[in-house]
C-alpha cells in the first residue's frame, strides 16, 4: 500500500498565541518527524460566520486543490501526545476501507476507559451517545469527502444557521446534518483522541490518557482566558 500524503492544518489566529504558539510548535515538530505537511492558518477566512466556520473553509480549500490524500484539522487546544504513532497507523485503524471518508474525534470524556458523552444536546443533536467533536478531524481527499464538507458549510449557511452562531456552533450542525445522513462513511475515533480538561479531578482520577495519541485539553484556553 502506498503512502498517504498528508497535510495537518491548525486554525490559530494571533488573539490566542498565549498558548497556540506551543500547540502549533508540536504539531509542527510532529509533522517534520513523519513527513507531513503542517499549516498555521494565522487569520479566518470567513467574515460571515463565526471563526470557528474557517477551519471547514480551510478544509475545503485543501480538500478541492487535491494536491494530498488527506487532510486533517486540528484546533489549537490539542497536542500530540504521542509522537511515535502515526497518522496512517490512525488511518489503517479507523479507516481500513476506502468506504470511510471522514475521521472525526468523539464529543466524549473517557472514564475508566468508557465513553460518556460530554452533554445532553450532543446525544440528542446527534441521535447517538458518541457525538462527533470537531476539534480533531480527517477528510479522504475523495469526491465524497469533498461533498461532505461542502455540504457542512453549506447546512451552517441554511438549514442549521440558527445553530451555526452559538455554541457549539460548526459542531452542532455537524450532529444535525451530516453524522447521520453519511454515518456510513464517518468513523468517530474512541480513545485515540481524548478530550480532557473539563473536569481536571475526575481527569486524573478516571481518565488514562498513557496511550493516547492526540489530547484536547480544554483547561488550555481557561488558562488563557485566567
């Protein structure tokens, strides 16, 4: 099997450098050491929509100038946490057959290695107990993956605009209008991708975060913000 090509993307504008600098900086050492392609997008290109709305713009760009196999896009709170494994090890893992397009990490905490949805409006959004999480995603750069992200921003802009504007924004919309419509093709990531941070005692009391591949760790912008 050939090698994917692959670029990571990381929407981290200036008005959170107090610790996107860092994100950044293992994400990109973590690129060097495995060949991939690493971008800081420093601004948001879309003016219409929340921020938040530009990493599936920035997903859209790469995904339609098809010079990668796939591309993945990571929010400045998360950090590699284990440099060794790799991004086709996570493919082959998640996405063995070429029916999956898209990656995309669960919207759970992980206790005692079970997963608990992070609230009641991801199950209830989403019509499962493991909700998507947007903040670590891969899309097979396909026609479908390229359907599919379109049609994400697409719902954000129509159908769901009145979901696209508050919190938690692109998310929401994703549970609503693609996770089931293409559950087919969408493979949510377990305990590779785990979300810390919201409550840091049960964190250290319940959660192993040892073998974990990728940490989104959300005390990151609360101690920004402090």
């Amino acid at each position: 099997m050939d090698t994917p090509s692959i670029v990571v993307v990381m929407l981290a504008t200036k008005e959170i450098e107090a610790y996107a600098a860092h994100t950044s900086g293992n994400w990109q050492a973590y690129c060097q050491r495995h060949g991939y392609q690493f971008e800081r997008v420093l601004k948001a290109s879309l003016t219409d929509m929340h921020v938040y709305w530009s990493k599936v713009a920035c997903l859209i760009e790469k995904l339609e100038q098809g010079q990668h196999d796939w591309v993945f896009v990571v929010d400045a709170d998360t950090v590699v946490h284990r440099m060794e494994i790799t991004l086709e090890s996570l493919i082959e893992r998640w996405a063995p057959t070429p029916q999956t397009h898209v990656l995309i990490s669960e919207d759970c905490s992980r206790r005692f290695g079970l997963p608990f949805p992070l609230s009641f409006k991801t199950m209830v959004f989403s019509r499962t107990l493991r909700g998507a999480n947007s903040g670590f995603f891969g899309f097979r750069v396909s026609d479908l993956g390229r359907e599919i992200a379109a049609r994400w921003l697409e719902l954000g802009r129509t159908t769901y605009a009145q979901f696209a504007y508050e919190a938690p924004h692109e998310q929401a919309v994703f549970w609503l209008g693609i996770q089931q419509p293409y559950r087919q093709h969408i493979q949510v990531i377990g305990r590779d991708v785990l979300r810390i941070g919201g409550n840091p005692l049960l964190d250290r009391l319940c959660t192993d975060t040892s073998q974990a591949f990728v940490l989104h760790d959300k005390q990151l912008k609360q101690r920004d913000a402090a």
